[in-house]
C-alpha cells in the first residue's frame, strides 16, 4: 500500500509539474526551446518536439536567405538545406499493392519539406512498371517492396511549389539508374517542369561564379537537375553532378568527426574547379533518435570540417536526414551558418543584416 502511495504520489507530483511548465506559455506564445505540449503552442517557424525527452519548441524551417538580404550574388554563394532521399517518406502508402520493405529517411511530405524552406532534393530514380519511379533499392533494381512512388507525382510537387514561388529555385539531385532512352527527359516534360529548366550550357565549368540568383530568377531557370549518369549529359542535357559538385563520402563514413573527403565519384573536395560544395551528414542506416542527435551540434562541426578540406569553401548544400528533428536549431541552425558564411563571413545569415554586430564588422 505505501508503495502504491509512494507511485501515486509521483504521478500526481509529475502531472502537476507538467501542467505548471506548460501553463508559462501555450497557444502560440511559447518561444525557442520553452517546454510545449502541442505544435499549437510554439510560436511561428517552431513546433513541439521531443529529441530525448522533454517537448520543446524547437526550429521547423529555414531562414530565407534570399528575403532576408537579396539574391543577387552568384548561385554558389548561398547555402541550401538538401533532404537524403526526399521521397523515402514514413507513412507514405504502398503503390504496388505489396507492403515495402525498405528504410524511410523523412517524414515530411516533398511539399511541406520545400514549405519548409528545403531547397534540394536528393531522389533515387529506376526504371519500373514502364515508368520512372522513386524507389530505395539495391542492385539498381526497383521492386514492388522497395518502390515508394511514379516519379511524376513527386516532381509535380516541385512544378506546384516552384509555380507559387517564382523566386524559388530548387535542385534535384538524382541516384539515377534510369536506363530507358529520354527516360527523365519524358517525366520531367509529363511533369510540367521544362519551362524551369536550367540549361547545362549555363553551368559553369573550371570553377567561374553560376549566373546571379536574380539572373536564373529573371529566366525563370530556377529548377536544376543533376544525374549521377555521365552521359545523360550528351544525350539528354541532364548535367552530371560531378562536373559541377564536389561531395564527401555519404553514411557512416562521412561522419567520423574532423574527418571530411570525397565520395569515390566526386574530386577531391579541394578541387575548386567545381564550383559547388555538398556535404552529407546522414548514417547509412536512418535511425530516428540519432538523427536528431546529429542534426544538432555535430552537423555544425562537420561542415567547418569540410570548409577546411574543401579549401576554405563551405557548404552549398546540407543533405540531411529527418531534417526537422533537433534539440533546438539542427539544420536549420547549421544551414544559416553556411550562408552566413558564405555570405558575409559571419557564422549566421541573420549577422549579416547591416548594424548587426557581425555584419557591421565586416563591412
Ligand atoms: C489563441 O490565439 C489566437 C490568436 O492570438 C486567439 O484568437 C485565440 O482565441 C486563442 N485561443 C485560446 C484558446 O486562447
Ligand atoms: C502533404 O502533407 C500535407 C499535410 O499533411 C497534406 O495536406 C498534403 O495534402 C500532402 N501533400 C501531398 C502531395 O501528399
Ligand atoms: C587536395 O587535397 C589532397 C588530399 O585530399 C591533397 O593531397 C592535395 O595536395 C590537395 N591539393 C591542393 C591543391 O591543395
Ligand atoms: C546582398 O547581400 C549581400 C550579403 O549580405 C551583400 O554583400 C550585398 O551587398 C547585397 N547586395 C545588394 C544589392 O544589396
């Protein structure tokens, strides 16, 4: 009986304790990591989330880099929060009939991830059905228990998004194993997303600055699409990411603290005759509660890895897994200290604002 007491006691003890932390703040008033009981209480950009144990406010999008200054450097200049394996969606229904069997990497449907302010998106594309779908397979085989969707209907999320924001730019970034001749080229037209198109012929090579961001605006060449397929290039104009791109190794081995070095397809990172910088930090196998852990303080520290391995250049794109799980800023923190770097010298895009003390410094 005392024992019962004793529990009972503590229940009554935690309740209460809950409810008084959560009566500081509540229906939108809770600020950055106050503690929270529900998404309805943090207040904009943030929503309610538990890393290890107790819910807090913590960051759900992406500084604007463009809003908050302008887009009219180089599009090498800013940073990009980028999504690994962006279709790999918890929850999402099967389209084969048969349950999948295979690692989901987000939670976020493709348009909230770009509602969120996610800008690239990295998309396993096989051939399957007669079609392009986005699968996570092995062996370059798509199967009815490893396809999660036709490519189509991803990509007319991105023709949705990129038609209600005519100043967004978006990069797609393609594992691609499609072997189907104009096999892209057909889904992307089917998609509605030509009309975006960045055309390889501007993309520079030898290291140049790319063409201002107010440039591809102004075109409305604001979709960029990169294949690991070398000679989709010659044959359908889709640029071979590692003309353009420098990118560390991917999974486990990209995550060794103070250690950062190319893919195997990619140059060395301090070849700056590309001009593009990405960076992975992901585990080879997505685990939910690591990725919170990791998009926080470590994904900070591996890209200042990087910029020192890829010759004093940091990040354009920061691909990530469960990109909105953190114990407070996570990627979204770590993507504002690429840009504000890249940017101003400053280590968060927002010092780079005139009179903040950072940005007055530097100029
Ligand atoms: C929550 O906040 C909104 C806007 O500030 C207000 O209209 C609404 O009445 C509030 N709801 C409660 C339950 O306090
Ligand atoms: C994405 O998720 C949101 C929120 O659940 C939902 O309203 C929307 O219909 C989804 N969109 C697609 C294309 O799945
Ligand atoms: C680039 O990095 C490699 C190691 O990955 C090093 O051997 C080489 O000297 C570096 N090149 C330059 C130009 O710094
Ligand atoms: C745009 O922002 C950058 C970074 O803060 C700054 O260096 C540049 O002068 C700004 N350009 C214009 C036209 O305001």
């Amino acid at each position: 009986m005392s024992v019962f007491w004793r529990i009972f006691r503590l229940m009554i003890f935690l309740v209460v304790t809950i409810k008084v932390a959560n009566a500081a703040c509540s229906n939108g008033t809770c600020k950055f990591l106050d503690e929270c009981s529900s998404d309805a209480d943090c207040g904009t950009g943030l929503y309610c989330f538990s890393c290890l144990t107790i819910s807090r406010c913590v960051r759900s999008s992406a500084t604007n880099q463009f809003k908050l200054l302008n887009n009219s450097l180089p599009f090498n200049k800013y940073a990009f929060l980028t999504t690994h394996n962006s279709f790999a969606i918890e929850g999402e229904p099967s389209h084969t009939g048969v349950p999948r069997l295979t690692f989901n990497n987000q939670e976020d449907n493709v348009t909230q991830q770009l509602n969120n302010g996610v800008r690239a998106l990295m998309l396993d594309t096989y051939d399957f059905e007669g079609d392009v779908w986005l699968c996570h397979s092995f062996k370059g085989e798509c199967h009815d228990f490893t396809a999660f969707e036709p490519a189509t209907d991803t990509l007319r999320e991105i023709e949705a998004f990129l038609s209600a924001n005519p100043s967004e730019i978006v990069t797609v970034i393609l594992e691609d194993y499609v072997k189907s001749p104009n096999g892209l080229t057909k889904v992307f037209t089917d998609a509605g997303l030509m009309k975006y198109w960045f055309p390889v012929s501007n993309m520079p090579k030898n290291g140049a600055d790319w063409p201002l961001v107010s440039q591809m605006v102004a075109n409305n060449q604001r979709l960029l699409v990169f294949t690991s397929i070398r000679s989709k290039e010659q044959s359908e104009g889709i640029a071979y990411q590692w003309n353009y791109m420098v990118e560390n190794q991917y999974g486990d081995g990209g995550m060794k603290e103070g250690d950062c070095f190319n893919r195997g397809e990619s140059s060395p990172l301090n070849d700056t005759s590309k001009s593009l910088v990405l960076v992975n930090y992901f585990r080879s196998v997505p685990l939910k509660p690591l990725a919170c852990v990791q998009n926080s303080g470590s994904l900070i520290d591996m890209l200042q890895t990087c910029h020192t391995a890829a010759a004093n250049r940091w990040a354009n794109f920061v691909a990530v897994d469960y990109y909105k799980r953190s114990e407070g800023g996570g990627t979204f923190q770590a993507v504002d200290t690429s840009n504000g770097e890249l940017l101003c010298g400053c280590n968060d895009v927002h010092s780079c604002l005139p009179g903040s003390a950072c940005g007055t410094r530097s100029r």
